[in-house]
C-alpha cells in the first residue's frame, strides 16, 4: 500500500510540474511575474509568523 500511494503521489507531483511548465510556455513571462509577487507577499507573513510563534515559545518557557 504505501509503494503504491508514494508511487501516485510521484506521478502527481510530476504532473503538477508538467502542467505549471506547459502553462509558462503558453503564457510566457506574464505568469513568471504574477507568481513571483504571488509568492513573496505569504512567505513574508509565513517569516513573521514563525517569528512571533518562536518568541511566544521561548517567552511562555522562560518566564512561566
């Protein structure tokens, strides 16, 4: 069982992939662009958030 799903997972995966580099060629740098501004805003509040969860962490752990 569990070859078979990593196997499917594999397979998904490399479709996905296939996929977002069949839509790049289509549409060219207009979608470069769009994704790359897409995924800088999350990753900043995704840094923030690891930050303040770290801080309340070690601040909870010392301090109580």
């Amino acid at each position: 069982m569990t070859m078979t799903t990593s196997m499917m997972t594999n397979n998904d995966m490399n479709n996905n992939i296939n996929n977002k580099m069949n839509n790049n060629k289509n549409n060219g740098e207009l979608r470069l662009e769009k994704e790359e501004t897409g995924k800088k805003i999350p990753v900043i509040i995704y840094f923030l958030y690891a930050v303040v969860t770290v801080f309340l962490f070690v601040y909870i752990v010392l301090y109580h």
